[in-house]
C-alpha cells in the first residue's frame, strides 16, 4: 500500500495555556513594564537578538506564583518531549519527568509598531514563546496585507525551498498560544505598524539527562 512519510525535518508543538498564567504573567510584565528602574534592572537585550522597545527577565511576585507558572510549562515541555520520543525524533528515549526540565532562561519582549527580531537561534534543547497581548489594529493590518500575512508574525526557517517541501512557515499568534520547538531553529519576527504592544513570553530548556 502506498503510503507518504516525512522523514526530516523539525517539528513544532502548538498548544494554548490557562487564562490564569496568561493573566499573572501580563500583571508580572506590567509591574516592570510600569516601573522604569526594574526594567532596567531585569534588561536582558544585551544577550538577545531582537531591535524591540524592551526585553526583561521574567520576574514573579512570591514563589507560589512561580511554582505554579513553572508546573503549567513544564507540562507543556515535557508533552511536547514526548511527543519527539513517539516519532522517533528525539535523541534519547529517556524518561524524563518534571524535575528533568531546567528553564535556562526566561524573558518578556514587549514590541511597538517598528519593532522586529532578525533571525535567530536560541541555546538549549527547546524553546517556547508564549504569546500575552496583541495590539488591537493587528489583524484589521493582517487583512490589509495584499501577501500572505507578515506583520507582526513569526516565521520559522529551515531546509532549501524547492516545490515539495516547505522552508518557511508562518504563525499568526494569538495571546494563550504556546509555541514550543527546537532551540536550532531558525525563526525571525517580523515588524508592524498599528499602535498597541505585542507582548511574548519566550524561554529556553535543558534536559539535563540528554547531555549528562
């Protein structure tokens, strides 16, 4: 019987996380957001890639707050690990629970019309971006749009563009989407015009017993 496989290439979770974590993280990026001194404090574009209005650590209010964050992502990670384990995409079949899951880093990008991020590669074994808040004109800019939508979209880039396979792929986020994918990845996102901040989460991840 014939049959038709995708033999390489990586692979990309997509999934939505609670209202909850939505909401104490955009209260967490607006207590810096809104207080000049920590956002200098927590600045962390020096080790980014982006050209964006501000980038800052990931702070949360009490350790509860975090535990719970850090619970609700670790979930999401180690789906998504397993789910490389099932199509036999992952370098190891180790079993690895929530204490195997190490966020390297964690960080806000909060973006104004202009602003972009030029391709790029994380550290780690994955990465995720979580998206918060859109500017309220985007998508009236997206239908404006005469190509297939760019503005404010993150693009991935792998492989050689030929007919029959893809080299780029576009996502068009949307706040609670959770984007997962291998640290290699090259991706970029593209700048807007329309007034409003686009606001994402984005974090990186070791498996410690993958590089044991």
């Amino acid at each position: 019987m014939a049959a038709v496989v995708k033999p390489f290439g990586p692979s990309i979770m997509f999934d939505s996380v609670s209202d909850e974590l939505v909401t104490r993280l955009n209260d967490a990026a607006d207590r810096v957001l809104a207080d000049d001194r920590m956002s200098r404090m927590l600045d962390w574009s020096q080790h980014l890639a982006g050209n964006v209005y501000k980038e800052f650590l990931v702070t949360f209010a009490n350790e509860t707050e975090r535990q719970v964050a850090f619970v609700e992502l670790k979930g999401k990670v180690l789906q998504y690990y397993n789910g490389l384990v099932a199509e036999d995409a992952a370098p190891s079949r180790a079993t690895i629970g929530p204490d195997g899951v190490r966020f390297e880093a964690m960080w806000m990008v909060s973006q104004r019309a202009g602003d972009f991020n030029p391709a790029h590669r994380h550290g780690g074994h994955f990465s995720g971006v979580l998206y918060l808040r859109l500017p309220d004109g985007i998508e009236n800019e997206w239908e404006r749009e005469d190509q297939p939508p760019s503005a404010g979209i993150i693009e991935f880039i792998d492989g050689r563009p030929n007919p029959f396979a893809r080299s780029c792929y576009r996502v068009q986020p949307r706040p609670g989407m959770l984007i997962l994918f291998p640290a290699w990845l090259l991706h970029t996102v593209y700048p807007f015009r329309c007034c409003g901040e686009r606001r994402s989460m984005s974090f990186n991840v070791v498996l410690p017993q993958l590089t044991d």
